[in-house]
C-alpha cells in the first residue's frame, strides 16, 4: 500500500513539473507548483511509513519499553507539517506577485513580459 502513495506522489510531481513548463499563463504556473508540493508531501510521508507500526503516541496500548519497535518516527510528519505551511506562504507569495503583475501588465501572458525591470 505504501508503494501506491509513494508512485502517486512521483506521478503529481511529475504532473506539476509539466504543467509548470508548458503553460505560459502566470495562475496556471502557480496550481502547477502548487501540485507538486502536494506530490512531494505525499511522498515525504509514504517514505516515512512503516508497515505494522502504530502512530507515534505513548499510552497504555503501546508500553514504554517497546516504543522504539513499535512506532513510527514522527520526523517525516513534522517535516510535512512544516512544508505544508511552507508551501502556503509560497503560493500566497506567488499569487501577490502575479497580482501585482496583472496591475502593471494588463496580462498574466507571462511571455508578453520581457522587460527587465517592472
């Protein structure tokens, strides 16, 4: 079951690298991005999956001295956590910029954009 995240994750990786190469529009870039960031949490977390592990929380079902065999490592979570927020901040970020590049431009065409400075 791990495997099929994981290859899910590759495919949306996959998917969002093509689109973000491919479009010329500035919002369709962002979703682009957006979909990998998704696939790469995705795959963050099927790496940090074990099979037949419990979830890293300490009570009566799973005594203190068999923790270290018996839960997952909440590492790989946090750090999803963290990009998950990481990659909120970006797209606000991104979408500001193409906002702001609509004002100026009157086209989010990202081609019809050639000067170096705005």
């Amino acid at each position: 079951m791990d495997w099929i995240a994981m290859a899910t994750g590759f495919i949306l990786i996959l998917m969002g690298l093509y689109g973000a190469l491919t479009n010329r529009n500035i919002l369709r870039i962002i979703v682009s991005f957006s979909v990998a960031n998704t696939g790469v949490n995705l795959v963050l977390v099927a790496v940090g999956y074990m099979r037949g592990r419990t979830a890293p929380i300490l009570d009566e079902a799973v005594p203190m001295a068999d923790a270290v065999t018996r839960i997952i490592d909440p590492l790989p979570q946090a750090l999803v956590l963290t990009a998950i927020v990481i990659g909120l901040g970006v797209t606000a970020l991104m979408l500001t910029y193409a906002y702001k590049l609509y004002e100026e431009k009157g086209t989010l065409d990202i081609s019809k954009c050639r000067d170096l400075k705005w």
